[in-house]
C-alpha cells in the first residue's frame, strides 16, 4: 500500500470509530496486515489508517531493536525507547498522564523531515486490539511519543501543527547536525525556549 503524503484532504479528516463486528471481519483483519506490512517496508514504528486513506480510527505500532542499531546508548536512554512489539490499537481514547517532553519526531506522510516536538513523557491510551478485545495501555518515553502521534492521524493533526518549527529539518541534515547531540544542547543551538 502506498502512504499519502502531506496536502492530501485525506490527513486532514477525522477517522471513523469501528463496530466489533467490523474489526473481527475478514477485511478489517486483511487490512491490518497489510499495515503491518506497508509500516515494515516504509520502515517506520506506527502507521495511522488515514496514512493509506481510510478514514478508520486504527493504527498500529512496533518497535523492532533493529531499528535502534545505529543509536547510541546514551541517545536511546534519553528517548526511554525500548522495543515494542507489533500491535493494533482500535477506536483509541488517550489521557495525557506525564510531563511535557521534547525531541525529534518524524512522519511518514512528511517523508524526508523531522522536528521537534513536545509530547507527554507518559499517556494511558484506553483502546480495542485487533481481536476488538478491550485493552489498557500505560506507556512512557518513546512509546508513549508514538500513541500520542498516531492517535493525532485519526483527529486530523499532524506533527507540524505542534513542532517547534525553528527545529525543522531534513532527515539529512538531522544526522549531520542534531541527531547525536543530547536535547537540550539542541535545543540551545536552535534558540528554543
Ligand atoms: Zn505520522
């Protein structure tokens, strides 16, 4: 499947919440494999219907350790970010439950950009998986950055409607510049508040 792009009408438009009966359907289930698949090939961590152009309020999210092997350590602990497993979350209600937060983030519909952005340091996301099973999810550092961004896709919002756009950078010169520095020396070079 292909992933929209940013301007499209499409990521902009509130998702739809699904019927238990829909979710268990043979199509729902196809679908989410084929998220699966299209957020492996991109690669990315989570991936929001709306990015395939479905207005569904579903989204999954994995965090595999391979993608963390060009991260340094000392990075990865000031992310919290830790593996997370492949799951679906479905018609999703969060509640912010931490502290304000700030570090790159990226999108695969903004392909080739990251920035900054401040999120919650921790959330509980009240949510159905993908056997329309209610779960309750506690999450904090990376993964609790990744729930708060695709839960946003279903609403409409994109990560440029809360960056810190000074911060705004191409993928490319993020490694060059920023991605090795710790946030807050970042944040200083930038003349962020
Ligand atoms: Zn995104």
């Amino acid at each position: 499947m292909s992933i929209v792009q940013v301007g499209d009408p499409i990521l902009r438009r509130t998702a739809r919440e699904l019927s238990r009966k829909e979710v268990l359907s043979a199509e729902i289930q196809d679908l989410i494999a084929q998220m699966r698949e299209t957020m492996r090939a991109a690669p990315g961590v989570g991936l929001a219907a709306p990015q395939i152009g479905l207005l569904l309020r579903i989204a999954v999210i994995e965090d595999l350790t391979e993608y963390h092997k060009d991260i340094p350590p000392e990075r990865l602990a000031e992310l919290a970010r830790s593996p997370v497993p492949f799951h679906a979350i479905i018609n999703p209600k969060i509640v912010l439950t931490g502290e304000p937060i700030e570090f790159f983030e990226g999108c695969l519909s903004m392909a080739g950009f990251s920035a900054i952005v401040t999120r919650s340091s921790a959330v509980r996301v009240e949510c159905w998986n993908a056997q329309a099973e209610p779960v309750s999810i506690e999450a904090s550092g990376w993964y609790a950055r990744i729930l708060q961004h695709e839960i946003d896709h279903l609403n409409g919002t994109l990560y440029i409607d809360r960056m810190k756009s000074r911060s705004l950078s191409t993928i490319d010169n993020l490694i060059r510049h920023w991605k090795m520095k710790p946030i807050n020396q970042v944040k200083a070079e930038l003349e962020l508040g």
